[in-house]
C-alpha cells in the first residue's frame, strides 16, 4: 500500500511541477560554450530542483496542516484525542466520491456539499458518543475513539471494497504554470496550500475575534464556569467536532484528488496530523500551519534524498522538535 | 406576604455518599440582601451551588421564580436570572478582562448591566479591559468576577466569600459597590467569614453549621452572643 502511495506521489510530483532542465534551452548554444558553461548550468540545475522540492513540501504542507486543525481544536477545546481523527478524513473522502458520482459535481465543488454533511456528522457523533466519554480519566474517550477508527475503516471497506479510488477533478490536475526559470508550480497543490492557509487564518479569526471562539476558549480554560455564563458544555463541545470534522471535509477532498485512496489510509493521515500539532504548538493556529510546513519541507527533502526515506525524514524532523521543544514552536502562553 | 423571589423547601445535598446540606428552608425576597454565614466546611459554598445548578438537587427543593429549578443544570439556571461569581474569581485565563465581562453576558439576558455600565460601577477596569484576566490585582480580579456575572443580569447574584484573600480595604470598596448593585433591581445572597462585614451589608442573616441552619434572623435584631452559639455550637 505504501510503496503505491509513493510512486503515485512521485509521479504526480513530477508530472505537476517538474523541473525544466535549464540546459535544454540553452543547447542550441556551441559544442564550446556548452563545456565552458557546464558546471555552472549544472549548479542551477541543482538549485532549482532544491528550490522546487521545497516548494513542494511547503505546498503539501498546507495539507497536513489542515489535518492537524481539526486534531488541535478538538484537543484545545475539550481535551480529546480523536484516533479516528484520521479515518474521518477517508470518510470525508469516500462522501466526495458519492456525491460527484451521483451529483456528477466536480469534486472541488463537491466540497460545497461534504463541509455541511462531515459538520452534521461531527455534531451528532458529539453529542451521541463523545461527550458520554468525556470526564476526568483521559483514557474513556481515547478507547472510544480508537474503536471509531477501526469501525469506520470496517465499513468502508465493506461499502467500497479495498479498491484504491481517485476523485478525478479534470485539467486542473495537471495543470502547470512556471513561477520562475525551471520552477514550476502545480495549480491543484497551490490551490490546495491557499485553501489551508484560508482555512487556518479563519479558525485564527473565529478563535481569537468571535463569541464563538471566545465560547470554545472559556470552556477550554475552565469548564465548570464555562457553565455558569450559560454556556452548556455538551453544545460547545458539538460544535467545536462539528467545526473540527468541516476541516477535515475540506481536507478529505483535497487528498481524494490528490492521492488514490482506499479504507486502509487513515492512520497515516492522523500521524502526519499528530505531528504537524506537535511541532507547531498549541499556541495559535499559525503554528499549526509552520507544523504542517516543517513536516511536509522534511519528508520532500527526505524523498529527494532516497524515496524510501519521505516517512522516515518527517518522523525525524519531529521527533528533533520534540527532543529540542516538546511544547512545539509556537506554545501556549502560560496566564 | 409577596412570594420570595427563591425558597429553599428542605434541601439536601450530596458529594456521592456524603451528606452536605440537610433540610436546609430559606427564602430570599426580591430586593433583599441575605447573608449565609457559618464556620469553614458548614456548607455555605455547596447551598450557592446548589442554587446556581452546579449541584443537581430534588426537583421541587429550590423554587425560583415559583418555579422549581432543583434539577436544573447549571447553564439554564442563568438563563432564569441566577449568576453565581463562584469562591476563588475563576476568571477565564487566557481571555482578556473585557472578553470575561463579554462571556457572561453572552446569553443576552435583558437587563440594565452591559460593558459600559459595569465599567461605570468599576472604573478600574475600563483602564484594564485589554489586559488579560491573570495579570489583575485580587482586587480587581473580584471585580472581574462580579461584573461577569452581573453581565448576565440576574434577578439574583450569588456571591460566594468575595473577600477571600483581598486587603481590608478593598474589601470594603468591593462591599461599598453592593448598593448600585442592588438598585440595579438584583437581589443578593453573600456567603461571607467575615461576619462583620456580612452583618453590616444585609437585611437577614443565615447561620450554617454542620450542613443545617442554626440560627436565622434579621441583621439588625441578631445579637453576637447567638450568633458566635450558633457558629461555634456551643
């Protein structure tokens, strides 16, 4: 399943942004000036593929970040760890698939209609289960979750088999422009990474600029009080899955048309999103954001090195960052 | 007589397997100041939780409003009109002074406290309403708490030992505020230690001891001799 996942990703990374050999141009030049020019051209050459890779890293970056919102949130908000955190974002990605088939949507628009339904699941899932787990022991909601995961993944493969599935989005996959010599930029990451940064900077404003968010911090600090400013604890929470689980619509399409996918892919997926919350912190949502960044930069930079080391490079980015600062970069600031 | 604004028919409460409270009766009229005093562990902190829906009681045990609210949780309970600044401040840390006024008003609750009206009973906040909540005096913190729940406006405030920790002084500026409190339309129930302080600000007095009232009677009429019998038990 894995080494799919990666010659897929290596494909697309070079079908969507590869690098345009600079020598190619220039090759109508002489058999002399090509020689006396080589080692400099070849020194460019080089450049340009690092620039391009991390480019690329940052890109999947804003993906992984989105990942980890909804993990942060849901944590910030009412000390949970979601393990099915993960598969839900499949989830959200099978839902796309259904309702571009049926609804013949694109599947970027299909979004319109999978934020509103993961939403309503997350808020039901909430309110039915989660919030009987949640009490003083951590462990209650943790097992729970852990048992979601293993559900979800079971009826997925029950009701779309273990057939690895594309959501297919049409020119845009493919689509290219070059943002200097030898860089190009592929449409369909950039939009991706744009739409985390969108996604993230609104959480930021709703977090820190609303009564919404203000209800989520509250709570977050004391639950007790919470509700003796008429704040019931079982909505706040509700709502705070309900937002968690529109996050990880927006990023379930985004990988659906990315990457194939099948049932089995989730607890990556919660891995990636683990340690993009853990190396940016618990401390805005823009640290999240360098998270994601950081781990996408390093598993690029680990994949150009030798393609069996993307995973690996990433896992070690954060496992330095948790030796170095376990609060992750941006922290919670202390009262 | 008018029907009181809360009346405590025989109220119980538990922690689990302990008892707390047994068969306590009070009545608090609307406009009334009613002090609960009573030595450390008698029970006054869990009869504001009780009233405020923190403890869940018998459903007809607290009738508000001749309402019966016993079972009521907690973030109902405020919508009726009962806010309760619980022992200790609790402010929220990591919002600022103004977004902890703006949390208790939250429920939009129609009354006469809003953020400019809260900032005129305490104008030290208005110079600190950026700030956040942790980097206040005591002082002001307490300030913080009551305007908090005075956001809410409630027909009845709760407030639980609001001298706890805090100079003499301020003590007596906090406790000069209950007046424009009370005109304001809000009755009051103060839990207090200090019995002076309790005695000079309200109408009636409740002594707790051991989760029962001992002893209950008007502020002015209630000589010390009972008072320190019906404290100490002897």
């Amino acid at each position: 399943m894995r080494v799919r996942e990666w010659s897929n990703r290596l494909s697309t990374a070079h079908s969507r942004a590869s690098v345009k050999p600079v020598y190619r141009s220039e090759s109508n030049g002489s058999e002399q000036r090509h020689e006396t020019t080589a080692p400099g051209i070849l020194k460019n050459e080089i450049a340009m593929e690092w620039i391009n890779i991390i480019i690329q890293g940052v890109l999947i970056g804003g993906l992984y970040a989105m990942f980890a919102a909804g993990l942060a949130l849901i944590f910030g908000v009412m000390r949970l760890v979601n393990i099915a955190h993960g598969d839900l974002i499949v989830l959200a990605a099978y839902i796309a698939l259904m309702t571009s088939d049926t609804l013949g949507l694109n599947p970027l628009l299909a979004i319109i209609v999978v934020v509103p339904i993961m939403a309503a699941i997350g808020y039901g899932l909430q309110r039915a289960l989660l919030n009987r787990t949640l009490g003083d022991d951590v462990l209650p909601p943790l097992l729970v979750t852990f048992g979601l995961s293993v559900i979800i993944q079971n009826a997925l493969l029950e009701f779309f088999t273990a057939d690895s599935r594309r959501l297919r989005a049409g020119a845009i996959e493919v689509a290219s422009f070059p943002l200097m010599e030898g860089v190009w930029i592929g449409v369909l990451p950039l939009l991706q990474f744009v739409v985390a940064v969108v996604v993230i900077g609104a959480l930021q404003v709703l977090f820190y600029r609303t009564a919404f968010g203000r209800a989520f911090r509250a709570t977050s600090d004391d639950q007790s009080v919470a509700q003796l400013m008429g704040l019931d604890n079982r909505h706040v929470f509700a709502l705070a899955m309900a937002l968690s689980l529109a996050i990880v619509a927006v990023a379930g399409v985004f990988i659906a048309v990315r990457t194939n996918f099948d049932p089995a892919i989730g607890p990556a997926r919660l891995i990636f999103g683990f340690e993009a919350v853990i190396i940016g912190g618990l401390g805005s949502m823009w640290g999240t954001l360098a998270g994601g960044i950081i781990l996408g930069v390093s598993q690029a930079i680990g994949a150009q090195i030798n393609p069996g080391w993307q995973l690996l490079a990433g896992h070690l980015a954060f496992l330095l960052v948790l030796a170095l600062r376990p609060e992750g970069l941006f922290p919670k600031v202390k009262g | 007589m008018p029907e009181p604004l809360l009346d405590l028919r025989a109220l119980d409460a538990f922690y689990g397997d302990f008892q707390a409270l047994f068969g306590i009766s009070l009545d608090v009229a609307a406009g009334e100041v009613v002090a609960v005093i009573g030595a450390n562990g008698a029970g006054k902190s869990t009869l504001l939780k009780c009233i405020a829906g923190v403890i869940a009681s018998r459903h007809e045990a607290i009738l508000f409003d001749g309402e019966p609210i016993g079972d009521v949780p907690a973030h109902a309970v405020v919508a009726r009109g009962i806010a309760l600044v619980p022992e200790g401040r609790h402010l929220f840390s990591s919002l600022s002074v103004e977004e902890n006024l703006l949390i208790g008003g939250q429920l939009g609750r129609p009354g006469p406290w809003r953020l400019s009206r809260v900032y005129e009973l305490f104008p030290a906040l208005c110079e600190r309403r950026h700030a956040p909540s942790t980097l206040l005096s005591g002082g002001e913190q307490q300030m913080v708490a009551i305007g908090r729940a005075l956001m809410s406006n409630p027909k009845l405030l709760l407030c639980d030992e609001i001298s706890l920790g805090l100079a003499p002084i301020v003590v007596r500026e906090l406790y000069a505020r209950l007046p424009s409190i009370l005109a304001e339309g809000s009755s009051l129930v103060i839990v207090e230690q200090d019995i002076v302080q309790a005695l000079k600000a309200a109408n009636r007095v409740y002594c707790l001891q051991e989760g029962r009232v001992a002893l209950t009677g008007s502020a002015a009429t209630l000589t010390r001799e009972a008072i320190s019998a019906a404290y100490f038990g002897v």
